[in-house]
C-alpha cells in the first residue's frame, strides 16, 4: 500500500521515469549494428566501447553529486535535471546522424550524448529508487523490485524498437520519440511535490531522508560497493556486447541479435517481478544467493556457443538476463535498510560504483578484442568467474543488509544463549 504522502501522480511519474529511463540507457548497445556499420558511423569496437566510457564517468560523477545536491536542492530537482540531460542525450544522437561523414564530428556529437545520458541516469536512478523506496516504505524490497521491472522492461524494448526503426529506414526514430517522451515526463512532474520523505517545504525538507547531514562510510557498505561494481560488469558483458557476439561469433543476422538483446533484458524484467510476486514463499534473501550462479552457467553456455547457433544463444541470453535480473535493486533495497546512518546516499553511491563496473565492462572489452586479439568467448568465459565471484559475495551482503538493530539483536542473544548454556554446564 502507498505512503499516504504519496499521491497517485507522483507514483505513476515515478515509474514511468524508470521504463523511459530503461529505453533511453539501451539506446546506444541497441543500435550498435548502425554504429559499427560502414554505412553509417563505421566504429571499430574499440572505438564503440570508448562511447561508453564518458557515460560511466558521466554517471558516477552525476550519482556522487547528486547525494550532496539532493541534501541541498531535494530528490525533485535532481530527479528534474537527469531527465533533462537525457533529452539532451537523445537529441544529440538523433543530430549526429545528420554529420556522418563530416570527419571527427559525429563521433564527438555521439561522446557528449553518452555524456548526457550518464548524467541523466546517475541523477535519475537513484532519485526515483530513493522515491519509491518512501511511497512504499513498508514493502520496499518490492516497491524497489518493481521499480526496476519497468527500467527492465524499458531496456527490453529499446533493441526491438530500433529493429522496428531500422527497418523502416528512421533508425533514429527511437531516440527522437524517447525525446519527446521525455519532455512530455518533465512537464507533468514540475508540478509534484516528489519529497522522499514526505515533508512540506521546497529542497531538502527536514523529515527527507536526503536532509540528514554527510555521514563518513560505514565500513560495511564496501561489501555493497564490491558487489555492486562487479555486477556492473557482468550485467554490461551482456548488455552491451551482446549484439556485437551475436554477429561476429555466431553469425547472426542483425535482427536475430537484437532478438538475443531484447530476451537478456526481457528475462531481467520477468525475473524482478516474478521474484517480487514470490517474495513470501521464497525469501529475497535466497533469491540474491541464488542468481549469480544462474548467470555463471550462462556466461559459460555463452562462451561455448559455436556458430550457427542462434537459438541456443538466445536462450542463453534469456537465462543470463534471469541470473542479473534481481540482483542490482536487492543490493539497493539491502543497503538501504543496513546503511540508514547513510539515508538517501545509498543508493546513489550504489549506483556509481555499478557505474565503475559498467565503465570497465563497457569500455574495456574493446581493447581486448581490437589490440589484444581477445575474443569474446574467452572475454565471456572470464565474465562466468566474476559471477563465481559475486556468488560467494552474496553471503555477506544479505548479513549486512540486515537492520544494524537486528543484527546486534541476534548478535545478543547468541551471546545469552551461549551464556546461558555455560552456566547450565557449570
């Protein structure tokens, strides 16, 4: 049930925000096919992944800076400002396309609309995850999951509507109608009150969670960080090179690798509201230890594809998008609820470091494949580790994402219990 300070409005801008958002962040590795063509922007892959890399500088420094600005200027200003460098973002790219072949110029155009586009999601995301997280405070593992649903199913439909616009010859129908959604998103929200703590008052309201002063790092969030990041990496792997795997490794035709794309991002969005829909019969706690050995044996299936083997790779997409699908909003709803001494920096700083891991993912495996001579099996196969890696990480992060109260009252009464049994055995 929705925060009463919550009105419908603002609950519906909220989430509408996280599927444009979604649409709006899968732009780019969607069109990838025309960005690396010839025909059209003719980028080597390195030069396809260094697009990528202002974007997650772009977002982390957005997502660091947003925590302060939000303190100071309150979540909907901030909220505000991402949406509208992400119509800067989207206007740029519908604008380069009208420099190709004009030397440097529209890659530059395309570097400072991944740029917006960074800004925007590191502002963006984790406002609308803080907001959510107050209109349903008291299910906000769900309300978070669900949030993240429609950012998923946003990031699905992104590859199929750049197919639909490829095929009509307007490939940058996409990114000029995510525009116009855009604007449309600003205008109805100027008028919300959007508070994450339902406060009166303009900015950073006394009852807003992001009000309370700048609190040095528990140690505990590193675990968070460290998960977070190499997330970022394993959900970018699939992600962002996807499309570029399918073509090259297993000779796919374009519309077939935008297929794969869309059942990776698909299978993420099923997957958040189908583990919310499960929460009481299989606790979310299970689900996050569950999940990243589900997108090891993916990355694994994935790196042994050999080609011709569309199906098998799609499928193989789709369990990949089931393994990430849960992962990135239990790891914000968890630190949440185990930094409150952090309030609404968590899941801002969250977000940055899963913005290091897909800035390392996104930008790293160009060289690899260009200058080393890597191929992306092998680049996959080492994805698979990370996983492992994650895997083992679970464990610690659902302890610590225990209230530090409740972990201090288990930690209390292990301490009688024990106590009691040494007297007993006295």
């Amino acid at each position: 049930m929705a925060d009463q300070a919550a009105s419908r409005p603002e609950i519906v801008a909220v989430y509408a925000a996280g599927l444009v958002q979604g649409v709006a962040l899968v732009t780019f590795p969607a069109a990838s096919s025309i960005l690396t063509s010839p025909d059209y922007y003719g980028l080597t892959s390195t030069a396809y992944g260094g697009l990528f890399l202002p974007q997650a500088v772009a977002a982390i420094s957005g997502a660091l800076a947003g925590a302060g600005l939000t303190r100071r200027y309150g979540v909907k200003r901030i909220f505000l400002a991402g949406l509208v460098a992400d119509v800067a973002s989207m206007s740029l790219l519908v604008v380069s396309q009208l420099f190709i072949g004009d030397g440097p110029l529209p890659y530059a155009m395309l570097l400072l609309a991944t740029t917006f586009l960074g800004i925007g999601f590191g502002l963006v995301v984790p406002a609308i995850n803080t907001l959510a997280s107050a209109f349903f405070a008291a299910a906000a593992d769900r309300a978070v999951l669900y949030l993240n649903a429609l950012l998923g199913l946003g990031t699905a439909l992104a590859p199929v509507l750049v197919a639909i616009f490829v095929g009509l010859g307007v490939w940058w129908g996409l990114p000029a109608v995510v525009a116009v959604l855009l604007v449309a998103l600003i205008g109805a929200s100027v008028g919300l009150p959007l508070r994450a703590g339902g406060a009166p008052g303009p900015g950073a309201a006394p009852g807003d969670a992001s009000a309370r002063p700048r609190q040095a790092l528990p140690t505990r969030f590193w675990l968070f960080a460290a998960f977070a990041l190499l997330y970022g990496v394993v959900e970018t792997m699939n992600g962002n090179w996807a499309t570029l795997f399918m073509t090259r490794d297993v000779g796919a035709p374009t519309a077939t690798a935008s297929i794969a794309l869309t059942a990776f991002w698909g299978m993420v969005t099923v997957g958040r509201v189908a583990f919310a829909a499960i929460e009481r019969r299989f606790p979310e706690t299970n689900t996050y230890r569950l999940l990243p050995f589900v997108a090891a044996v993916a990355l694994v299936v994935i790196a042994g594809l050999p080609s011709g083997s569309d199906a098998a790779a799609i499928a193989a997409f789709g369990l990949a998008g089931l393994g990430c699908s849960a992962l990135l909003p239990l790891t914000i709803s968890f630190g949440q609820r185990g930094l409150v001494a952090m309030g609404a920096s968590v899941a801002a700083v969250l977000i940055a470091f899963y913005q290091i891991g897909y800035g390392l993912s996104a930008f790293g495996v160009g060289p690899l494949v260009d200058s080393a001579g890597i191929g992306l099996p092998s680049i996959y196969r080492a994805t698979a580790i990370v996983a492992v890696v994650l895997g083992v990480l679970s464990f610690a992060v659902v302890r610590s994402g225990r209230p530090v109260a409740a972990v201090q009252s288990i930690d209390r009464s292990g301490r009688e219990a024990a106590g009691e049994e040494g007297t007993h055995g006295a």
